[in-house]
C-alpha cells in the first residue's frame, strides 16, 4: 500500500512510543513502589524498635497508665491503627486503636501481605521480670495512595510528552515533505503541457535541493526538445500546406492553359482559314463590276471576314492572358522536384538522373508553371544531347554569392538551377548562338530549336540569367542564376561579371 | 514584274496568293514545303519569296536561312498567324506570332505579314521589298 512521508513519520513515531511509553510507565511504577514500600516498612519497623527498647529499657512496663501512653503515642505518630502489648498473659491495648481492628496473629515481613491493608508487626520484649509482646498495626493505604498519585501524575507527564512528540514528528514531517509534494505539483503541470513551472524547491535538505536543481536542468532541456519538435512539426505542415497550395495553382494554371492553348491552337487554324477567304473575295471583288448583286455580297463576305478577324483576335488575347505568367515570390525546390517527377516519367531507364535538392532555399521571383517548362526544355536539351540515349544528367539547385565588385556594393545572392549533362558538348563556334530561336544543330525534323530560346524569354521575364559551360565530348551545363530578393526589397537583375556565354 | 515564290504547306493558302499576285500580274510558282522552294529556286530563279514559317520537317525559318545563304539576292516575305508546330511538343505562350516573325526578321527576312491580310498588304510588302536597297537587307 501506498503512504505518503508524514503518514510513515507519524506511524512510525506512534510504533515507537506505543513499545516506549508502556515500558517507561512500568518501570515509572516499578521504582516508585519499590521506594515508597521500602520507606513504609523501615520508617515501621524502626518506630516498633524503638518503642520496644523504651519499653524494655524504661520502666513502664510496671505502670498500665505509662503502657497505655506509649502505645496510643506509637498510633499516633506511625499511621497506626493497631497497638497492644501482651505482658505476662495481660493485653493492654490503645484506646486509640481502630475500632474493629484486632490482631490476626502474624507478622508482615512484606507491604502488603495481604489483603487487609494493615501492616502487622510484633516484637518480643524481654525483661528479667517480664516476658512480653508488642503487637503493631500500620495503616498500607495511605502509602498505596501515594504510589497511585504518582504513577497517576507519571501517566499525565508521559501523556503530554506523547502529545508534544506527535505534533513534533507531524511538523518535521510536513516540513520534510513539502518540498517533494511541491515538486509532485510542478512535474504534474509539466506532464500537462504548463512548461513554465520551475521545478527549483526551497528547502535545506541537501539532497532534495539537488535533485530539484537536476530535475529543472532536465526540464529545461526536455523544454528545449519539445519546443524543437514543435517547430519541425509546424514547419513540416507549412511545407505541406505550401505543396498542397502549389499543387492546386499548377493545377488551375494547368486548366487555363489547357483552355488557352485549346482556343490559340483554333485561333491560329482559324487565320489560316481566313486569309483565303478574304484573298478569294478580293480577287473576285475586283473582277465584278459595282453596283451589282455580286459586288455586294462579296463585300459583306469581306466584312464578315474581317469581324471573324477580330473575334479571333479576342480569343488569342484571352488565350494569352490565360496562361501568362505571373512572377511571384516563391519556393523553387518543390516547384523543380515537380518538374523533375514530370521528366523521369519520360525518359528510359538507361538515363540517371541525379537530383540535388536540399532546401530550405531562399525564395524568389517565379511563376511555378513556367519554371515547370524552363526545366523540362533544359532537360529536354539535356537528354537529347547523350549519345545513344544513355548517361547521366544531374539536376538541382544550390545558393551562391556573387563576390562584391569593389566599387561598394554589397555582394549578390543568388540562387542557382543547374542542368548537368554527361552528352556531346557543344562546339565552341556554335555556342554563342544556342539561344537564338529555331537554333537546332538536330537534324532536320528532330526539334524545332525553340527549346533553349523559350528558356532564355522565361529567364529574362523572371529577371534571371541562363548561362552555360561546354565541353566537346564531356558535356555541358546549362545554370540558371535568380537573384535572391533581399528581404522587403526590390529584386535587382544583373547580366555584370557572370562567366561563359551570358545572354 | 517581280516573279514570285511562295513556299506555303497550307493548299488554299497557296492558291490564293497565287490567285492575288497573277492578277497584280506577278509570275508566281508555288512550292508546298521549304526543301522543294529551295528546288524550285535552284531550277526557275524567283526575285521575292514568300514564305510561312510553320510547316512540318523544314521550318519557315531554317528555309530562310539557306535562302539567305544560297540565293542572297532573293527578297524575302516570312507570313505568320502564330500557332504551334504540333500539340505534343511542350510550348509556351511566350511564343507569338510576333516572336516567329522576329526570328524570321532575324535570319534574314525583308518584310514580315501576319495572316490574314488583305491582296494590298502583300502588293504593298511585295514593292516594299523591291525597293529596299540592292545587297543582302538582312540583319545578320
């Protein structure tokens, strides 16, 4: 069973005086009636002596008066309450004498012999002309009773000492435990989530004072963890919530240019359509004389035309407004991890693919859909340039700082794509014009050589740069460089001191 | 009158500039792609070529190129009504109409025309580019 600390002091103090005060009691009593016994019958036995030597040594014997004097003054100064003497077969006794007291014929050599309560003695006295007996009485009770007032004051002494321990016992104990009950307290509010309560205790007990020191210092780092994990946990569902926030956007941009791609793609057929129209109306215009039926309708075909012109007009404006981007600041690694998903999807197994991303990288200024494309072309390109459809290419992103210029600006950040390839390589002469559009050193048929062009327009719109570095026969790498947006301030866009073909 | 070419994947197209130009009394070939233009050029010389700049295999672009490179004396018309070269390639809308005459500028065109236009704007570019002085009007 359990038991708190002042509930085992304070049956631990009861334990120990219910085996104390009990022996303490009787030996009390022992002692006491030892001594006042042992007082009675000496203090009896010398007053019986001494009024036997008077006796045999005086000459009372002869005169009854003188006896009778004697024996009333041996009642009176000794508790009395019986004396005669017995002289040559004549019993004289006390007129003092108890009434209904008689000798019994014995002698006490004990206090209390029996149960009468009267200490009897009797003496011999021995004259030359006498042979007598001095019979003595002596009254036990008083003595009794002073032994019981003792032991009766000794139970109040024992009682109130008891008391006194008790209380003692239960205030040490309390005080003992105090300090552990309140560290109880603190460590239950812990265990509750209130991680403020210090679980430092006041108290002089070495032993309590330091294991409240180790349990705050232990509290203070289990605070640190906790707190620790919190964060990571929030952040965690930041991350998430950001994923799910971007997986929707692509999603609704996705649809708005699915719809915008579908209406260009129909504008355009519809421009070819048109031309013919309106040539073969003119050309037929021309050639019928005015003011004729034929001359009018086939201006109304021309109007008609030129209305047909408009509203594609329209169309592809909304087309373009559909899908144009919208640069903001943003998180480029889930955005380049979502990229890099679409790709593996498309390319064998023979190709690795490496990805280096290990954010969190500082945000900046992009449109989640078009920088999809920019790493998907670079890929693209990436891909298209191994030899028999088999190498490595190693995509990520990583942060770098521009050295400053020395004329007092503070050194750029940056934040770097990259697109490694293990392919072909680029010949030195060709390089300078890889991002001209319909560039393509594919055969023809291959590749419209818009890809790397597309790159460079969405680059410049984000305010980044695309350079590359070439090897023929060792492979070539493409990086996009975004300007790292300084906390709460304007993005500045610089082409300055970067290396390789810059464009 | 300046004989003219024009090199067009899209057969109405085709038969309606040459309608348009006969009756401006151009003499006018007409080729369905950019490597049977450049055939056709080799064979029967032309003073201007018109040209589009999306067609399958060779793009208007890459014809204007090896125009520019075999024949630099021919001046050249690039047409355009934007468009993409086939759904499944990953295309942008950056790329306008704009955006493939500017290339087609770029390579060597002497006059751009966004579809549709009308018989005068042709007439118009067909002078216009006559005029422009005799060498190569390229930009590169």
């Amino acid at each position: 069973m359990k038991t708190s600390i002042s509930m085992r002091m304070a049956l631990f103090a009861v334990g120990v005086h219910a085996i104390v005060l009990p022996a303490l009691y009787y030996g009390f009593n022992i002692v006491v009636t030892r001594s006042d016994t042992d007082l009675f019958v000496q203090h009896v036995r010398t007053l019986s002596r001494n009024l036997a030597e008077e006796l045999e040594l005086g000459d009372a014997l002869g005169s009854p008066q003188r006896v009778a004097n004697l024996l009333d003054q041996a009642v009176i100064n000794g508790d009395g309450v019986f004396a005669a003497l017995v002289d040559n077969g004549q019993e004289i006794q006390s007129e003092l004498n108890s009434p209904g007291v008689h000798w019994l014929g014995r002698q006490d050599f004990t206090f209390r012999f029996d149960t009468d309560q009267i200490y009897f003695i009797a003496l011999p006295i021995s004259r030359p002309d006498h042979t007598a007996e001095l019979r003595l009485g002596f009254d036990e009770r008083p003595t009794n009773e002073q032994i019981q007032s003792a032991m009766r004051r000794t139970l109040w002494v024992l009682v109130i000492y008891l008391f006194i321990s008790l209380t003692a016992a239960m205030v040490w104990s309390h005080s003992l435990s105090r300090p552990v009950v309140q560290l109880q307290r603190s460590s239950r509010k812990i265990a509750r989530g209130d991680y403020a309560q210090s679980l430092r205790v006041k108290t002089d007990i070495l032993e309590l004072h330091d294991l409240g020191s180790d349990l705050e210092y232990m509290r203070n780092q289990l605070v640190g963890v906790n707190e620790r994990l919190q964060m990571e946990m929030s952040e965690k569902v930041r991350a998430q919530e950001h994923r799910h926030e971007l997986e929707s956007r692509l999603r609704h941009r996705q649809r708005l240019e699915t719809v915008g791609t579908l209406a260009g793609g129909i504008a355009h057929e519809f421009n070819n359509v048109l031309l013919p129209i309106v040539l073969f109306a003119e050309a037929a215009l021309a050639e019928s004389p005015e003011h004729t039926r034929v001359h009018q309708d086939l201006q109304e075909i021309l109007a008609q035309a030129y209305r047909a012109k408009e509203v594609v007009e329209k169309i592809l404006t909304f087309s373009r407004s559909a899908g144009a981007p919208k640069p903001d600041l943003i998180d480029l690694e889930p955005v380049v991890g979502e990229a890099l998903r679409l790709f593996r999807a498309l390319i064998p197994a023979t190709v690795e693919l490496r990805v280096q991303l290990s954010g969190p990288y500082p945000p900046v200024r992009a449109d989640a859909a078009m920088t999809i494309q920019m790493v998907m072309n670079l890929c693209t390109n990436a891909y298209q340039a191994l030899r028999d459809r088999t190498g490595v290419i190693r995509v990520g992103l990583r942060e770098l700082l521009e050295p400053a210029t020395g004329d007092g600006a503070a050194p750029k950040a940056f934040l770097e794509l990259f697109v490694v390839d293990s392919g072909r390589g680029i010949e030195p002469g060709t390089v300078p014009r890889i991002f001209e559009p319909f560039f393509t050193t594919r055969d023809v048929g291959e590749g419209t050589g818009l890809g790397l062009s597309v790159v460079h327009g969405i680059a410049e719109s984000f305010g980044a740069t695309v350079s590359v570095e070439t090897e023929v026969g060792r492979g070539t790498t493409f990086r996009v460089r975004f300007p790292v947006v300084p906390a709460a301030a304007g993005q500045g866009s610089s082409n300055e001191h970067m290396s390789g073909a810059s464009i | 009158m300046k004989s003219v070419l024009v090199i067009e994947d899209e057969p109405a197209i085709r038969k309606a500039l040459q309608r348009a130009l006969v009756s401006a009394g151009h003499p006018v070939q007409v080729a369905n792609n950019g490597t049977e233009g450049l055939e056709a050029l080799k064979t029967q010389t032309a003073d201007i070529v018109i040209v589009d700049i999306i067609m399958p295999r060779v793009n208007g672009v890459d014809t204007i190129r090896a125009i520019v490179r075999e024949f630099p004396n021919v001046r050249i018309i690039a047409i355009s009504g934007g468009g993409n070269f086939s759904p499944a390639e990953y295309q942008p809308h950056a790329i306008k109409t704009e955006a493939y005459l500017a290339a087609a500028t770029v390579a060597g065109a002497h006059a751009v025309l966004t579809k549709p236009f009308r018989t005068q704007d042709v007439i118009h570019a067909i002078s216009t580019v006559t005029n422009l002085p005799s060498g190569n009007g390229s930009l590169i």
